[in-house]
C-alpha cells in the first residue's frame, strides 16, 4: 500500500508527460497519415518511454534493430515457408529461442521488442489475404517514427536527473537454459494455438501471452497475469467511456486525441506509482494503445471491440499461465534446466 500513497518527483510527472504525448503523436500521425497496423505508432512509445529505464542511442538503435531483424525473420517464416505448417513452427520455435536468449542475456529492449514484434508480425502474416509486405514496411517505419517521437520528447521534456542503469543479471546456465526454452515453448504455443482456432482478431489476448513470459520465472508470470487482467479490465472501461462520451462525434480525431492523452497520462501515473515492473497501469496503457491504435478509425467503434479484449485476455492470460505453470514443472524436473531464484 505505501508504493500507492507515495507522491511522484518532478521526473516522473516528465516521465508521464513524455508517455503521453509520445502515445498522443504516434496515435495522430498514423490516423492522419492513413498508416495501417496502428497498433506500432500507439503501443511502441509506451514501451520506449514507460519501461525502458534509460532511454538514449542505443535504446533507439536496439528498438530499430529489433524491428528489422523481427522482419526479416518474419518475412522468411511466412514468405518461404508459410504452406509448411511444420516448418514454419519449428523455424518459429527457433526464432523466439534466439530472442529470450538476448532477453536472459541482458538487452531486454533489444529481445523484448524483437519477441513482440515477431509475434504479431507471424500472427498476421500467417493469414493468405494479409499483405505480408505492407505489414512489414509498417512495422519498420512505425520503429522510426516512434523512436523519433522518443527522442524529440526527450529533449523537450528533458529528466531532471540521469537514471541509473539497471545491474546486468548474475544468472548461472541452468537458469539461463529454463528462460529460453519457457519462453520459447510457451510463445511457439501460442502461436499454434490462434493459428489453429483462427483468432485473427485476438491481438490484444496474443500480446498478453508474450508480455506473460517477460518476467521469465512462474512467480512473475503469476504476479503479471493478475495485474495484466485488472488493466485490461481498466483500460477497456476507459475504452468504452470514451466511446460513449462521444458517440455522435466518433468522426473527429481532435477530440479522441486529448482523451486518449489524459488516460495514458493517468495509466502513466498509476504504473509509475507501482515501481518496478509491468503492472496495472502498464496493462491499461497498452490495453488503450492497442484499442485506439488498432480499432479505431474515423467513424468507427470500439464498442464491441473493447468488450470482446477484456474476455479474450482474461481467457488468454489463464490458459498462458498454465502453460507457464506447467513448462515451469517439466523443467524443474532435470537439473540441467532447474530454475534457481537467487543464482
């Protein structure tokens, strides 16, 4: 209860401000522009700005990098191989295998973008009427825009004070090996899964079953997933107070725009109160991000959208964890993949 009651710094109302309008720009460029796959200009500067601890160069060379990579592993998955259900998972188990191995390495924006980017890139590419390469010029340009969204921000709305840089994890081999292949197996899953049930329309339950195995340890997954789901809960509600609210104007971004600042500003807020980690507030961002970016267009709805994302990521964020529950289980079966907490 104290993280909750404790009042906020001058650098993280900045920190709130910079989320905000990075969310706001990417979601008016995109609108404006007519760019598809709105989802990458709204959720992308919520990670950059709201997660990474440190944002400089290299955050921006790692999330572009990122992206590319996650392209080209996608374009050949689904270019060469998508009439081959087989190999295409097992190329796919392979791909996500290198990026939690660059997550347990350390370079958490570098592996955490690449996963997430992978898979939705996969999940859409797998489908016969989606322009594989559309989807993947607007993946790569969404990383420019957003990471130029970031900088601009950061020299207008400058920290106060530089952040410390995160320790870089002691793990021995044997946790090293449970990450990777949890992950691995779990997000491969996942992707069998909404492949085979045809869940095109499931981005927002897709991105929870990844985000699930970021923590990549059960306890955290445990603890992600309860808060992940009361997010979710909260950012569909705001989803649907906004679209009541303006019902009759659902037409003119300009007024979209500001209420889609003051919620992330809010979600900011709530998340930065929280500490360490993803928890609600992160939830109830990318929950809007993914809502405002993906679902909304001039004269659309995202009435029915919005209630459909809370059932999906209740339903995805159960069945993940048992997933992870029982990977969790298996590996700690051998000693060579047993999972160390204090290692």
């Amino acid at each position: 209860m104290q993280q909750w009651q404790r009042a906020l710094g001058d650098d993280e109302l900045r920190r709130m401000l910079r989320v905000a309008f990075g969310c706001m720009f990417g979601f008016l460029l995109c609108q404006t522009m007519n760019w598809h796959y709105g989802v990458f200009y709204t959720v992308t500067p919520v990670l950059l700005l709201a997660v990474v601890p440190v944002f400089t160069w290299r955050t921006v060379k790692e999330n572009i990098t990122s992206a590319v990579v996650a392209c080209l592993q996608a374009g050949i998955i689904a270019g060469i191989f998508g009439s081959h259900p087989l190999a295409m998972t097992l190329l796919a188990f392979a791909m996500f295998v290198f990026w939690f191995w660059m997550m347990s390495q350390g370079f958490m924006t570098f592996g955490c973008n690449g996963v997430l980017y992978l898979s939705v890139l996969l999940h859409f590419a797998s489908y016969h009427n989606v322009d594989v390469n559309n989807m993947i010029a607007n993946n790569l340009w969404a990383s420019v825009v957003t990471s130029a969204i970031a900088l601009v921000l950061i020299q207008l709305i400058p920290p106060i004070e530089r952040p410390a840089l995160p320790p870089k994890p002691d793990k021995n081999v044997q946790r090293v090996r449970h990450e990777i292949l949890m992950g691995s197996v779990v997000a491969t899953g996942s992707f069998l899964a909404f492949q085979i049930f045809d869940l095109k329309d499931s981005l927002s339950a897709q991105v929870t079953t990844i985000l699930l195995l970021f923590p990549m340890h059960w306890n955290g997954s445990l603890t992600y997933a309860r808060k992940r789901t009361l997010g979710t809960l909260i950012g569909v509600s705001f989803g649907l107070c906004v679209q009541l609210l303006l019902y009759n104007h659902n037409n003119s971004l300009l007024l979209y725009a500001p209420l889609l600042w003051g919620g992330i500003f809010w979600f900011c807020h709530a998340h930065l109160k929280e500490g360490k980690g993803t928890g609600i507030g992160f939830s109830a961002m990318t929950t809007t991000g993914i809502l405002f970016g993906q679902y909304l267009s001039a004269g659309g709805d995202i009435f029915f959208s919005a209630l459909y994302r809370f059932t999906s990521v209740a339903v995805a964020a159960f069945l993940g964890l048992m997933a992870v529950y029982a990977m969790h289980r298996l590996l700690n079966c051998f000693a060579a993949t047993r999972f160390a907490p204090n290692a």
